[in-house]
C-alpha cells in the first residue's frame, strides 16, 4: 500500500484554524464532551515527517509529534506496512484466549532495548496509564507491601489510581477524587526552582526524599518508587545530577522496587533509547507507551523476570492488551529507530534546538531556563531576568503567534508556564530552523 507524500514544507493559505476547521469545532461542540480539549483545533487531514496537513490546505510544522508519540514519523511508511499487513490477517484473538507471535516478538525486542542485561519478561497493555498501574501492582504483589513513592510535578496518567500518582490537581485531579491511598509525594530535584540554587539540587533533594521516606512511611513499607527520568507534563524538569542515582541506589538497599516512567521519554527521544541510560541507571521496572509503536496504541511493563513473575497467572492482563496491529507496529517502530539511527538524530536535534534557544534567551528575560535533552527540550517563561515568578500570560501570546503561523507547539509545567519542543526524530533540519525562527519572532513581538 503506497503512503501518500506529505510534502515537507509548511504552507499557510487561510487563517489558523481555518474555515473548514473552525466548522468542525463548532460541531463537535455538539457531539463531543467538553472535558476533552484540543491545544490545537486544526482538523488534521494527514502527517509525515515534520508535517500536519490541515482540512483546509495548511500545513504545518509539527513540534508536538502527538505529544512524543509519532518519533519515527506519522504514518510511516513501514509502520503503516507492516500494521496493514497484520489487519488483512487477524485483528483480533485476545492473547489471554489464542496467542500470537507478535505479542511475543515485542516483549523479546522490549527486553532487549531496554536498560541492563538481567533475565526480563514484558508484559503489553494498551494505555500509558494501564502500564503504570500494571507496575504498581506487579510491585505490591512481588514485595508484600503497598506504599508507593513519588515526586512533586510528577504525572503518570488519569485513571483513579494514575490520578493519585499525579502531582497537578488541575486539570487532572480536581473533582474526581477520592483517590487511591497509600501513595507518598516527595520533593523533586527541580534545579531552576531549587532554592539553594541548582548546583546541589540532585544531592539536596535526594536527602530530602529519603529522609522523609525514611522518617514518614519506613523503607520497609515502601513497594515502589515511581519517577519519570525527565519529567514531562511536569515541565520537563531533568532532575539534578546525582538525584537519581541516589534513589535508585537507596532502592536497591532496602528491597524497594525502582520503577522509571519512561512512557514520554522512551524510544529515542532523549538521544538515548531510553532516558535512564544517561546516568547509567538500570530500573527494576520501566513503563513504556507513546513513542512505542509509531500512534498505535500499545504500551507495555518491562522488568526482571524474577519481579515480573512473582505475579501469579491470571493475574495480569485485558482484552485488547498488545493487539496485533499494535505489536506489527511496534515491530516496525523499532525497527525504524535502529535502521534511521534516531537515536543519533534526536541527539542532533537537541544541538540545534538548545543552541538557538539558549541563544534566543540571552536576549529576553522572560525566558528564565531552556532546559532538556535531545528531542525533548523546553522553555520556562517567569516574570524577569532576576524573578522566577511563572508567567503563564507571555506564554499563552507566545504559543498564540506560534500556533498562527503554523507551528504546533505544546505547553506543559505546574505553573503553566513552560513551552515544550518534541519534533518527531525525522524533522529535516529546515523545518526545525523554520519552526525555532517563528518562535523566536514570537519574542520579538512581545
Ligand atoms: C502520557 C504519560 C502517561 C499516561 O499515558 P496515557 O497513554 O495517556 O495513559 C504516563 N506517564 C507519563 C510520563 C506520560 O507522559
């Protein structure tokens, strides 16, 4: 099946949204529920590369690839392939009733990619969210106990106990409570925010975490601690150096599992396969989604199989976990970030991006930190060069011209004051200039 050519230019021909898009909005206001939001209302016709085709003839240059998902590209050619090829055979079997080889042949690939070279099992599921409550579980039932850790600005999903885990009440917590218990927040080591400054945040912070672990739960009670190695809603905080060793190092010690929620930085984005190899950590348990299987929804747990399968059969699983289009994806996907060395590429990309950020900063001081690594970079807007104060208002008139000129940019942080880059890895560079020149006109017109 051949993929239409997305041509990799962006192109503005009406207003953003257009016509035909501000149409379907209004009638989808009719028909879909309002909680759902879209940060940007262009009805998309097609994608490819560093593109979004709209329903009236724009197209744009993507900087949100559906927030980290499409890394190896939308639509991609072998992954679009490789999916077709798997729908003409069998769309569905349920693994739990008559399994197939490609659920298989993805945990094999998973256990290989991911950190360490321990004995691992995998186990597939469809959400980001199911995989870290699946992890949860897993880490209750292997250690006996039930508090779990995690950090302020942390976020891991929407179901009621991801809820819990997630740090922001809104949007994602306000009115939906109660939530689940047992569940145990700690300081992050957040350098821009920290307050004796960033150069000891990672060792601060860490003390501080395990001594109120330490102090208000009791490590013996504690079944897991749960972090994204960069987070990403949160603002793409990258945690101190030395913080995450530090955790990971007091885990081991005292039996507690060590899980990395790689769902947002997994698969290449962060110029590594996974972000957790940047300091060499090796995770008890790793969370996967988004970026794994090129938009088709598959996510997964990975882990020693000692942990893994301290869980007795029958007590995992779901219908539609590791559907098999979702695994020929997946395949595929993997596939395509070792061929097209993505992971190279995303650190390329991080070159580029941070030096014309930080290039860009020097000249306002509204931008009070650029931060991140590879393809996952940021910006956090405050009030002035000496105030940290968070300045949501010049972000939203930032994104506001962004968004106007064709360039799909996403926001993230606590404070809703941080504006996040997360190109697929197959951007050419000319798209990526383009989309870093718009935004720095942005500034220039505020
Ligand atoms: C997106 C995300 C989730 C939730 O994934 P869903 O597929 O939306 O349920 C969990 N953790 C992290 C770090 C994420 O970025």
């Amino acid at each position: 099946m051949a993929t239409p050519e997305v041509a990799q230019a962006r192109r503005i021909v009406t207003e953003i949204p257009g016509p035909k898009s501000r149409a379907l909005q209004e009638r989808r206001r009719s028909s879909v529920a309002q909680g759902v939001s879209s940060a940007l209302p262009v009805y998309v016709e097609r994608a490819g590369g560093g593109i979004v085709e709209d329903i009236d003839g724009n197209a744009l240059i993507d900087f949100g690839a559906g927030i980290a998902v499409t890394n190896v590209g939308n639509a991609s050619p072998r992954v679009v392939e490789r999916a077709a090829e798997q729908l003409a055979k069998f769309t569905h079997t349920c693994f739990m009733v008559n399994p197939y080889e490609g659920y298989v042949e993805v945990c094999e690939a998973l256990n290989r990619i991911t950190p360490g070279d321990h004995e691992k099992r995998s186990l597939l599921l469809n959400s980001g969210a199911e995989a870290v409550e699946n992890a949860v579980k897993i880490a209750r039932a292997a250690t006996g106990r039930t508090a779990v850790v995690v950090f302020d600005h942390a976020y891991h999903g929407r179901t009621n106990l991801t809820m819990a885990l997630t740090a922001k009440n809104m949007p994602y917590k306000q009115g939906f409570g109660p939530f689940a218990g047992e569940v145990y927040r700690m300081p992050m080591a957040y350098p821009f925010r920290w307050p004796t400054g960033p150069g000891d945040c990672g060792p601060e912070a860490a003390r501080q975490a395990i001594d109120q672990i330490t102090a208000q739960i009791g490590a013996q009670n504690v079944a897991a601690v749960l972090i994204e190695p960069i987070q990403g809603e949160g603002g793409f905080i990258v945690p101190g150096t030395g913080f995450l060793p530090e955790l990971a190092d007091f885990c081991r010690a005292n039996g507690i599992v060590f899980i990395a929620d790689e769902i947002q930085t997994g698969f290449a984005r962060t110029g590594d396969m996974f972000a957790c190899e940047h300091e060499g950590i090796v995770p008890d348990l790793i969370t996967t989604a988004k970026g794994i299987a090129g938009g088709l929804p598959l996510s997964a747990v990975t882990g020693s199989a000692e942990l893994m399968d301290a869980v007795h059969a029958g007590g995992l699983g779901g219908t539609y976990g590791g559907n098999p289009a979702a695994c020929a994806a997946a395949l595929a996907a993997v596939e395509e970030i070792e061929s097209q060395q993505l992971v190279k590429r995303a650190r390329a990309i991080g070159e580029t991006m941070l030096g014309r950020l930080r290039a860009i900063a020097d000249r306002y001081g509204i931008i009070g930190d650029v931060r991140g690594r590879g393809a996952m970079v940021a910006i956090e807007l405050v009030a002035g060069a000496d105030d940290h104060t968070p300045n949501p208002d010049a972000l939203g008139e930032i994104v506001r011209y962004c968004h106007s000129q064709g360039l799909i940019l996403l926001t993230a942080g606590t404070y809703g004051n941080v504006i996040r880059m997360l190109p697929p890895l197959v951007i050419g560079d000319d798209l990526l200039d383009e989309g870093l020149s718009i935004l720095e006109e942005a500034f220039a017109r505020l």
